[in-house]
C-alpha cells in the first residue's frame, strides 16, 4: 500500500506543480501557458519547475489589505523585523527561511529558539508587554486569535501606534490553514513560497483521502480527541466537533468524529463521552504525564469500546494544535493510532514534498 500511495502522490505532484506554475503564469500574463500544458502531458517535471523559477522571478505578489480576521492592515514594502505571537506562525516564518528576522516571540514559541537569533524576546500571548514590543520596532507583528479570548484584543495599543498587526484566528478548515500559510507568506515577501507551501498541504491530505477509501465503510471506526482529563475541579472535557480544521482531519484518515454532529470547539460532560462511546480515545494535552493511562482508570469508563480494547493514546499536542503545513504529519501520527493495519507502514510526511520537489519549483 506505501508504494500505491508513492505512485499516487507523485501523480497529485505533478498536478500541484502544474497548478502552482500555471497560478503563477496566470497572475503575471506569462505567455507559456502552452508550453506548460505540453510539459504536463509529458509528466516533465524538470521542465515545469523550470518555467516556474522563470516566472517566479518576474512576479510580484501583493501584500494583503486586511488580515485574516478581516482588519484593514497596512504591511510595509519591506519587511526586515517580525514579532511572532503564535508557535504555529513562527514555524512557518523559520520554514519559510526568515527566522533571522524574528526579534520577537510568544512564549509558545520557545521550541523553536534554536532557529532564531541568540536572546530573542519572548512574550505571553495572553498579556504582552506592547511597550516592549514596540521598542523592538517591528515592521509586522503576527496575532493569534488565541489572544483575543473575550473579544479584546491585548494589542490594540500597538495597532494605535500604527504598528502592522495581523491577526489570524484559528483555522476552521484545512483550506483556512492553506489560506493562513499563504497570507503569512505574502506579508513577508514570500508569497510564491507560501502558495507553493499550501498547495503542497493540499495535495498530501488529499492523498491521505484517497488511501483512506481503502477503509471499508462498515469498519470505521468513531473517535474522540480529549484536552484533558475530567475531574473534580474540571469536570468537563475539551473537544471539538464540526466546523473545525481538527475534525476534517478525522474525516479525512477515514474515521468519524463522535461529536461531529455539534459545531465548533466544545466542552461535554462525562456522561456524553460514555454514551458517545468511542472506539478511540486520543489525548491531546501535551502538558498532562500519563494521561492515557489516567483516562483507562477513569470511573465509569470501563466498557467504553476505547477503555475496554485498549486504545487509548496519547499523541503530540504540538504538531496537531499548530495550524499549519504539519498538521499533515499530526493526521499520519492520528491515522496509526487508529488504523495501525492500514497506516502503520505509512512513512510519507509533509518535507517529502517539501524537499523534494515544492522547494524546486521556487528555487
């Protein structure tokens, strides 16, 4: 099955490729559109990456008007100096080659300190020190709408100081990670690598979703993603249903969220999740130790199908909670959890793509 899959994404490679140089074509009038729907009927890789490289170095990408929460927003032609407020931004910008760049960044982000400068700042997302930050001089000053829990954003000051501030909130979709990757990168005059970034998101989940057919219908199996254990001071459990980048991840592997039917971010009662009964509990808190294990000696829950057939796990927090391109390698690592018969010899990730032939394409 790897090996149908290798020939399947090679095949959607060559489609983004095609797509990515054509977009690129199309956006600055290039006059070899031709020429480029000959190369892909060749299956000419070499050739459309190279007619990409020359188009990529006569575009010009214009910076966004407004951010992803809808904000008028003035980006500077040239931006030198960025202040990151979101881990799953700063991987994107040190990604994207410009983690020199970063004078700043939320505490949350301290995973990737040893991409950036020696010393760099760091802030709570929560409550930052604008004061501080504005004598870093920015020119872009990345939000998350983690920030804004309550609807106040922490930093307005900044913005009435005439300070660049993006706020993206939390994708609701993966097509809204592509489309968060892609204003990132044309903020800080990498456009070309942004789209190219998102394309290749595209095209790995997509090739996910065709293996997941292989998946019989009747044996689907339902899932919970739990972001904490319940207890006496914090009864309720953390998890999400429709209408969140999360859940198409679930449906994407082939497998059916059991709270699908509810919208958005949630928090459910003990007495749902024994009734939704779960056929894989996947704990997604990073910061609990032994919380899989906490779970099976729960209350109540030994004839939940998860508890009883042990397949309860925990997984990495960090890679599915930052929307970004690597929410790909977070649907893989939830795949063989749950599926560990039909992924578990599933060894492609995202930098395959990435490396390989993504990063041809813009040089």
């Amino acid at each position: 099955m790897p090996f149908v899959f290798g020939r399947l994404i090679m095949k959607k490679l060559l489609s983004v490729v095609l797509a990515v140089v054509t977009t690129l074509a199309m956006a600055t009038g290039c006059a070899k559109l031709n020429d480029i729907k000959d190369m892909a009927e060749e299956s000419d890789f070499s050739g459309l990456v190279s007619v990409g490289q020359d188009i990529v170095e006569e575009m010009n990408i214009e910076k966004p008007t407004q951010d992803r929460a809808g904000n008028a927003i003035t980006v500077p032609d040239n931006v030198e100096k960025i202040v990151s407020m979101a881990p799953s931004t700063t991987q994107v910008l040190v990604e994207l080659g410009l983690g020199d760049k970063i004078v700043g960044i939320d505490t949350n982000s301290a995973a990737f300190a040893d991409k950036l400068p020696s010393g760099v700042a760091q802030f709570d997302m929560m409550a930052p020190d604008n004061e501080a930050i504005a004598a870093l001089t920015p020119d872009i000053v990345f939000t998350s709408g983690m920030s804004s829990v309550g609807g106040t954003s922490p930093f307005q000051s900044l913005v009435d100081s005439g300070i660049c501030v993006a706020d993206i909130p939390t994708p609701s979709s993966i097509e809204g990670v592509c489309d968060d990757i892609k204003f990132i990168g044309t903020c800080v005059g990498k456009g070309a690598e942004g789209l190219a970034y998102a394309k290749g998101l595209t095209v790995f989940m997509e090739g996910i979703e065709e293996y997941a057919k292989t998946i019989p219908e009747g044996e689907q199996k339902t899932v919970l993603v739990m972001m904490n254990v319940p207890s006496a001071e914090y009864p309720t459990i953390y998890t999400f249903g429709k209408g969140t980048y999360m859940n198409e991840m679930i449906e994407t592997l082939g497998a059916k969220n059991v709270f699908a039917d509810q919208e958005g971010w949630l928090s459910v009662s003990v007495e749902d999740v024994i009734a939704a009964n779960p056929d894989v509990i996947l704990m997604d808190c990073n910061w609990l130790p032994g919380a899989a294990e906490q779970v099976k000696a729960l209350e109540g829950w030994k004839n939940v199908n998860a508890v009883k057939n042990g397949e309860v796990y925990q997984i990495d927090e960090d890679t599915c909670s930052r929307p970004n391109m690597h929410i790909s390698d977070a649907t893989i690592e939830w795949a063989k959890c749950i599926y560990p018969d039909t992924y578990g010899n599933f060894s492609k990730s995202f930098n395959d793509i990435k490396d390989d032939v993504l990063e041809q394409i813009l040089g």
